[in-house]
C-alpha cells in the first residue's frame, strides 16, 4: 500500500502543482536536467538554473553568451525529455546574457521563468508567448508592490506568482551586507507583508497572485506553517542538494553532509552581494585578503569588477560543483548543516509531504497497488 498527497495544489494560472513545493535553482550546474526532471516527476516543480547553463557541454570555442544560449535550450531539451509534468527555468537579474537566457526559455517553452538576484522590472518585456509563467523573487513587502505596479503600468499585467525569499536562504541573498548585520526579520513577517500586496491586487484588479515562501524552510512542519499563514507553497533549494539525482559532485553533497552551523558563514561576493557558504580553505584564503589570479573568461555578471575582484566567482562555483574544493566553495542555504544523508528525490519528497500531511492533521489517502 503507498499513499498519494492530499495537500492543495500550488495554483499558478493553468499550473497545478502538486505537492505545493518549487525545487531551488541552484547554480552554477547544482540544478540541472537530472535533479530538475527528477522532481519534476514528483509532481513538485523542477527547475534549472540558467547561469553557465553551457559550462559543461559541448559547446567549447563559443563565446560564454553563445555557449550559454545553447546550453540552456540543450538542458531544457534533456529535461522536458525526462518528463511530462511542468518545469521552469531560473534567471538572475544579474546576468549580463539576462536576455539571451530568457529568449532561450521561451524558445524552448518552459512552464515558467523565474527571476531574482534583483528586480525583473523588464522580464513582460522579453517573453512574448503568454503561457509562459513569470514569477519574479523578492526579498521585502515593498519590492512585491514595486513590481507588480510596474508591470501593470508598463505591460499591462501582473505576477503569476511571487516567492518570497528571507535571509535564511541559500546562495546570493537580496539584502546589503548591512541588512544582514542588523537582527533578522521573520520570513513569516516578509510573507504575511506580500501576501498583503497579492490582497491588494486582487482587490483592485481581480487578480490572483499565489504568494510562495522560501528561505530557511527544511522540513514538512515548515511547509505546513506557511501553509497555514496563507501561502500557497514553498521553494526549497538546500535540501535538494543532498539527493542522488543533483547534478552536483559527490565532494559537493559531501560538504553539507560534514559542515556543522558554524562552518556556515555569509560573505561579500565580488558582485557585492552577501552569499551564504560553507566555509573551506579557499574562503579562509580570500577572506584573509588574498586574491586567486585570473582572466575574465565569462564577463557573467553586470555588478563584478574582475580588474578589483579577488577571484572569478563563477570558475569558483563551477570548481566546486566538479569536486575540486580546494579551487572553489560550495554555497547553501541556513539549515544545510541539518542534513545528514543522501537520498532520492521521490523519498525526500514522499517525507516532507508525510510530515507535512501530519502537521496540517490530514489523513493521507490509501492507494492499494
């Protein structure tokens, strides 16, 4: 006898998710076609990551933008291959081929786009085909109203969805070094803010605008206490890594199975945003003022200054996904240091729903095969 999830479908337009959970896009290559199809075919929401999509391809001699472009529709190509249910594709606003990216989603047809790492004020710009779901992330009550009144006025449209990530989450975090300083803020406090704008759209315009939590969330009891506050679902990227099918090294998954709270640190990335790691020896090394020699190869990211930074973040975060720590370092959320072994997708999934099933006191349903 198995059992199959009575929780309420995450609802974004024509999607129907279920259970309500979106996998983080993790770069550089964390979340790729293996991991993202894998969910997928959970029911959950699988998704890509864009940047460096064409880093590990073979698309060599190409410029980064080009390799980039190709890598990505390649990875959507393999995913959408490996499953029938939704997928989405994760875009930082940060990128300099932020368009390209984007135009290479559309051309591939995801289920969604998300966008972060800064305000997609343009995104309803550059996707065409409406079927496509635009999900931007925010950090605060005040960005979600600056986007949706910008995207109305400008495009005549609102939000499919928004997620709401706090502190606790895992790679380049939407708040200043000195945001970060100051005692935290309750992801609870940023989503009930949000879910208030999402009330005030409706009222205004009739539109829904599901409202998704994200950051810090580790287990079915979080899922079922933001359930409870309103929000129609959660993104988890951190406990996704330690699972067979992340396309990361087994040296990478190895990190968060050894690192403890206090090897879990922020600092300041070369593009001026804090970033959540575990610390190593190459973070202690560039943390003591060193600088790792390169040559810009990618020129990725508007906000990196590659004649002042101490080392390329992206050949960094590729190294460390490719088992070479010494070369790089492994990014995560707040509670990696909570997990303590790998496993499947579908059991990691089938565990969150049945402690979340439990909080919210329902009855899973019997299926006898």
């Amino acid at each position: 006898m198995s059992h199959i999830s009575t929780l309420p479908d995450l609802v974004i337009g024509n999607l129907r998710i279920n259970p309500p959970i979106i996998q983080g896009g993790m770069g550089v290559l964390v979340s790729s076609s293996n991991l993202a199809s894998a969910v997928s075919r959970e029911g959950a929401l699988g998704v890509i990551a864009a940047v460096g999509a064409g880093e590990n391809s073979n698309l060599k001699g190409l410029s980064y933008n080009r390799r980039s472009y190709l890598g990505l529709r390649q990875m959507i190509k393999k995913t959408k291959s490996q499953t029938q249910n939704p997928i989405a594709v994760n875009v930082m606003c940060a990128l300099n081929n932020y368009d390209d990216l984007v135009a290479a989603a559309e051309d591939e047809g995801v289920d969604a786009i998300i966008s972060g790492a800064g305000l997609p004020t343009r995104l309803p710009s550059l996707v065409k085909n409406s079927n496509i779901k635009l999900i931007p992330i925010v950090s605060s009550g005040r960005a979600a109203d600056l986007i949706c009144r910008i995207w109305w006025k400008h495009y005549h449209r609102h939000p499919d969805a928004l997620i709401v990530e706090g502190r606790s989450a895992g790679g380049h975090l939407g708040f200043s070094m000195a945001e970060m300083a100051q005692p935290p803020v309750k992801l609870e406090s940023i989503v009930k803010d949000v879910l208030a704008v999402a009330a005030k759209t409706k009222q205004e315009h009739g539109a829904t605008i599901p409202v998704i939590a994200a950051g810090g969330i580790f287990n079915g009891d979080d899922i079922a206490s933001f359930l409870r506050l309103g929000a129609s679902g959660v993104q988890m990227g951190t406990r996704f890594v330690c699972t067979d099918e992340c396309d990361a090294s087994p040296s990478y998954k190895q990190a968060y199975l050894d690192c403890k709270k206090e090897d879990i640190i922020i600092i300041r990335s070369p593009v001026k945003l804090p970033l959540r790691v575990i610390r190593n020896e190459f973070v202690d090394h560039m943390r003591n003022g060193n600088k790792e020699p390169f040559a810009c190869r990618y020129h990725c990211l508007r906000t990196c200054e590659p004649a002042t930074s101490p080392y390329c973040i992206a050949k960094a975060l590729k190294n460390a996904v490719e088992g070479k720590m010494a070369e790089g370092f492994v990014t995560c959320g707040a509670n990696a240091y909570r997990i303590n072994r790998v496993v499947s997708v579908k059991k990691l999934i089938g565990e969150l729903v049945e402690e979340c099933l439990q909080s919210l006191n329902i009855e899973p349903i019997p299926v006898f095969l």
